[in-house]
C-alpha cells in the first residue's frame, strides 16, 4: 500500500499549526500503510463491513466513522471488514501500529432467521425476521475520546427515540430504550435511532430500523444504509458527505427481493428475482431474498497524515 499514488493538499492550519496533509487512496484491501517522514497527527476515516441480507428482513449497515489515531510506529496496519455473506455478520475493520488496537468500525448485524443481529462498533443491527421478531441492537463506538465523526449521528432519522417506551395494552408499563436498541416486538417496534456513535437498532418484524438498522419483514423503510426487506429498497446516505466523498443511495426492491443499503462509498445493488441486492461499499447493509439474501458491502478506509 506504501507505494499507491498519494496526493499533498493544503488545510489552511489546524491543531498545533498544521499546514498540510497527505491523504491515502481508498484503501480496499488489508495490508501494512508506511507513515511518512515528520507526520504530527493522523486521521482515519474507514467503515465496517455490512451485514447480509435474512429471507424475508435486510441486514444492518456497517458504520462510516472518522477517528483520530491517538499515536502510531512507522507502519499502520489495516484490516479491512469484509460484507457478510448472506444471513451472516458484517467484519470490523481495524487500524493498529506497534500491536496496539487504535480503532474498529463495525460491521452491521446480520439479517437472518430470528431476530436480527445486533451491530458491533458503531454498526446497526438487522432486522427482525417474520413471525414478530424484534430487531438487532446498534453496537456502541470503539472509543468515544478519539471519535471525531460518525455518519449516522447526522443520517435522516428514521425510527424512535432513546428513552422510554409504552407497550401496547398496558396502563403503566413502559420499555426501556437505551442507545441503539433493536426495535421490540411489543412496543413502536421501530430501531432506535442512531446518536453519539452507536449504531441505530434494527427494525422489529413489520417496523422500519433505526438510522442504518436493517428493515423488518413486511416494514416499509430501511434505515439510512441498511438493507431493504422484501419489495423494500435499500437506506441511502446520499445526504451524508465527509472528506470530499459523499454515501451512496439504495438498491431498488421486487416483490421477492430487497434492494441493498448504500454504502460510504458505493451504491446498494438492486434486489433481483429472489435474490437481495448487495450493499453498497463501505458498509452498505444486504437487502432480503426469499431464497438468498443480499451479501454486505465490504468496509473500506482513507488516511490523513498531517503535517
């Protein structure tokens, strides 16, 4: 990866009189990145692998996140999330230097029988399959100190609040709501919505999913990213931009097939046949097939060496 065309551009100033920086191509494939001579600070912004597609709900978005890396040796390694295979969990994708863990993002929850999966570092759940399923949680971020941007905090909201929640046919009880929580069978059975870096929860069977959480069988809308249900099309993130790069839109939908979540840096595939649309690259979520789910987008990564 060392040897890929990189391209010096100024920044005006910054944090400790920063002038300029050197920013890596898309980075698709895992490998050792060599830190250039008299680098001061170092960004990355990377997403998870997207979670694939159920049969009858869509998969959770892997999570686009921008971290600060706290301190790196003369090499970075990176591991690139890969999508999930239908009815499987979306890979993080990891940035380490000297053996030492500095960040993850995602990847999304998968959609597969049952209630959906939850998402992991700042990737959304999937969605809950039919049958009145609930739907997958958000996973929390990998660290909050150095999280400087995450796409879904900004993403359309899409499902329900934190906080607390009536359950039907009851006269004082109430569920409780955390950050990112799958939507539950028995209450708006929506995904929360995504905040403060979590990913967005999952949608319950017959309920849309969070910010980036994976469509229920039989709702009407994904969150923003992640995979549609059956005749559902896939979450966009075409109004969320960072870093000169703007999220793809979602896959169109058939009666029998979900279209796939856009990603952080590609378009969802559509739904076709029986077969869901895949998720777009960088996180997208796979969208539902009554025979095959869509597979996830895989997780991608850009550096910034400042100077």
């Amino acid at each position: 990866m060392a040897n890929n065309p990189l391209v010096l551009n100024p920044i005006g100033g910054g944090d400790g009189g920063l002038t300029s920086y050197i920013e890596s191509p898309l980075i698709i494939t895992s490998g050792p990145v060599v830190v250039p001579v008299g680098t001061k600070e170092i960004y990355v912004m990377g997403a998870g692998g997207g979670g694939g597609g159920g049969t009858t709900a869509g998969a959770g978005y892997g999570g686009w996140q921008i971290y600060k890396l706290p301190f790196a040796g003369p090499l970075i390694d990176i591991v690139i999330g890969a999508g999930g295979a239908a009815g499987a969990q979306g890979g993080t994708t990891t940035i380490s230097s000297n053996g030492m863990l500095l960040a993850a993002i995602g990847g999304g929850g998968r959609g597969l029988s049952g209630a959906g999966q939850e998402g992991r570092f700042g990737g959304s759940g999937g969605g809950g399959q039919t049958g009145g399923i609930q739907g997958g949680a958000g996973g929390a971020p990998f660290n909050t100190s150095n999280l400087i941007w995450s796409a879904l905090d900004s993403a359309p909201r899409n499902g329900a609040a934190a906080g607390l929640s009536y359950l039907s046919g009851t006269a004082t009880t109430y569920l409780s709501r955390m950050l990112g929580s799958g939507g539950h069978i028995a209450d708006s059975s929506t995904g929360c919505d995504a905040a403060a870096g979590w990913g967005g929860g999952g949608g319950a069977s017959g309920a849309v999913g969070g910010t980036g959480g994976g469509a229920g069988a039989g709702s009407l809308s994904a969150g923003a990213g992640g995979g549609g249900s059956l005749n559902v099309i896939g979450g966009s993130l075409s109004t969320i931009s960072a870093w000169g790069r703007t999220g793809g839109v979602g896959g169109t939908a058939v009666a029998a097939a979900g279209g796939g979540g856009g990603g952080a840096f590609g378009a969802g595939a559509n739904g076709v046949g029986t077969t869901g649309g895949a998720g777009g690259l960088g996180g997208g979520g796979g969208g539902a097939g009554s025979v095959t789910g869509g597979a996830g987008g895989a997780g991608a990564v850009i550096l910034r060496f400042c100077f």
